[in-house]
C-alpha cells in the first residue's frame, strides 16, 4: 500500500504549497473549505522558531482569546484563582 494513495483522514488536511517570489502561499482548496476560508478573510500567523508555523482564521484567535480573557466590568474583583497572591515573606522558611 502506497502512503500516496492515502486520503487523509475526516476533519484532516495534508498538502505542499511554494512559497513564490513575493513570499506569498497559495492554500490548497481542501484547506480553504474544510476551514471554511473565503477570499477576503483575515488570517493570523503564529510562528515559533523551535515549533514552526500555523495559520488561523482572525476570527477563531478573537474567540479564544474573549474566552481566556473575558472582559471584567471596572471595580469587579478578580477571580479566585487570580487572587492567590503570596505577600513578599509568605512561602518563605524563615526560622
């Protein structure tokens, strides 16, 4: 069996692109409509030197980040997991 011949799997996308003269990629269709990636879109690069790249919609970023940053209304005190500050000699093992 030829790994070739191999579709990938449901929800999966797998493919080469070239980078042209300009930088610029061309995302495969496969990619375009499993994402749901229209002309126009907005999307955001993420790079790691270690890690390498990856390409989300703008959209999908501002959600997750609305949910890991929700918006507190002034004078709303933190939440209770943010409010576990140690003074400066707390933790400490002062004799």
């Amino acid at each position: 069996m030829d790994v070739h011949d191999l579709p990938p799997a449901e929800g999966k996308f797998a493919g080469t692109v070239k980078v042209g003269e300009k930088g610029q990629i061309v995302i495969p269709k496969g990619a375009r409509d499993l994402f749901g990636i229209k002309p126009g879109d907005t999307l955001l690069l993420l790079a790691d030197a270690q890690q390498g790249m990856t390409i989300v919609r703008q959209d999908v970023f501002d959600k997750f980040i609305a949910e890991a940053m929700p918006h507190r209304p002034e004078g709303t005190p933190p939440a209770n997991d943010e409010t576990t500050e140690q003074g400066p000699n707390q933790g400490d093992d002062q004799q």
